[in-house]
C-alpha cells in the first residue's frame, strides 16, 4: 500500500540555500547602514543611525556643518573621553567640560556648535542634547497659560548636552540675568557639557550677564575665539 506523503508546513518547505540566502542578504543591508549583525539591537543607536535622527532636528542650512575649528574639535574629543558606557555598551555624556565659541556675527559660531554636535554622534556617543538661542530661552519663560515654564526651565538645566546660542545678545535685565543664572549655575554645579556662543567680546561678558553667571562661564567652559568677516554678506555677494 503506497503511502501518501505527509503535508509540511511552509516554514518547513523552504530549502536551506532559500533559507541561507535570505540571511546573507539581510546580513549585507545590515552592513550596507553600519551596522553589526552580531551585536544586540536593543537599547543601541548606531553612529550612523544618531546622526540621520540629530539631522532631521537640525536646520536645513546646518546639516552639513563640521566642527573644523581647532578649538571646538578639541572639545569634542574631551567630551568623548569623558563619556561613560550606557545601555549596550554605548559611551554616553555624563560630565564634562564646557565650551564658549566667541566671534562676531557671522563668524560661523552657530555652526560649529552645530558640528561639535554632529562630531559627536559621529564618533559614537549616545547623546540627548537641545538647542536654543538666548532670546528663545527668554521667551519661553514668560508666563503663558497652560504652560509649565519652571518644568521647561529644568529640562534645559538638566539636558545632558545643552547648546545655548547668542547669549548676550538680548537686552540685559534683572530678570534675564537671574534667569540666565540659574541655567548656567546648575550646570556648573553638575559639570554638565554647555556649548555657549556670544558677539561678545571676552571683557564684555561680564557687563551683559553680570559677575556671578560670568565667574562661573570663566571656570566652567574652554574657549574658541572666532574671527573674520561677516560669512552672510559675502556669500550673498
């Protein structure tokens, strides 16, 4: 009496080189973005990954930008030195130190904070990080309904990367100078890594943002002095 085969189920009807070959093409895209095949998923961002993410955030004009500047490159080579292992073995900001980017305006400051940042990711560090200007960070504090501006204030305290563009640049009051205070004193006090910029000059700081917040910028942060022209009126030239 003939037997009738036995039916299998799909997963079991494939071949082996069906099988083998799938994986090996999933194993060259996974190599295609950077990636280890080997190395677990969970709880990583690969350096490439980081940076597609941190560049749909950045502006436009930014998104391309390199910490070329010898100073800020430095920086960030400090900054990774300093992380520490994180989830998946990833390095991750924790302390470190400070940068203020000085120049006039148009000196290309903006853009090498946007770089340091982008450096960053790069040599594979796992960073949470914010960016605002100083007249946004006034704005924001002003009192609107519905809105938690003492719990904004914290999340740009505790950040652990914060980039805080153009202090200085808004007109100095009571108000902005303890505001700014605060902000930059606790990060101080945790060593957190600020990337400062300013039109100011060096002697200058202390006058718009007053002697308390301009000691602790003194101890806390490196220094990056840019110079030149306006790079806006000679590209639009």
């Amino acid at each position: 009496m003939t037997s009738l085969p036995i039916p299998r189920r799909a997963d079991e009807r494939r071949e082996p080189q069906q099988a083998s070959g799938a994986v090996l093409r999933l194993e060259r895209l996974l190599a295609a973005r950077g990636i280890d095949p080997d190395r677990p998923l969970a709880g990583t961002d690969q350096p490439s990954t980081a940076l597609e993410l941190a560049d749909r955030r950045i502006p436009p004009r930014y998104r391309l930008a390199e910490a070329d500047h010898p100073e800020v490159a430095t920086w960030v080579r400090q900054v990774t030195l300093a992380c520490r292992p994180g989830p998946g073995g990833m390095p991750g900001i924790a302390q470190g130190p400070s940068l203020l980017i000085a120049g006039p305006t148009g000196s290309g400051k903006t853009h090498q904070a946007y770089g340091a940042i982008r450096s960053l990711l790069a040599a594979g560090v796992r960073l949470r990080w914010a960016k605002i200007t100083a007249t946004e960070l006034y704005a924001s504090q002003r009192p609107r309904q519905g809105v938690d501006t003492e719990r904004e204030l914290r999340e740009l305290m505790t950040c652990p990367l914060l980039v805080l563009d153009d202090i200085g640049a808004a007109k100095a009051s009571e108000w902005t100078e303890e505001l700014t205070l605060r902000l930059v004193n606790h990060r101080y006090e945790y060593m957190l890594p600020t990337l400062f910029t300013t039109n100011l000059l060096l002697g200058e700081i202390k006058a718009a943002l007053g002697d308390r917040t301009a000691s602790r910028l003194a101890e806390m942060c490196e220094r990056a002095i840019l110079t030149g022209t306006d790079r806006r009126r000679r590209s639009a030239a």
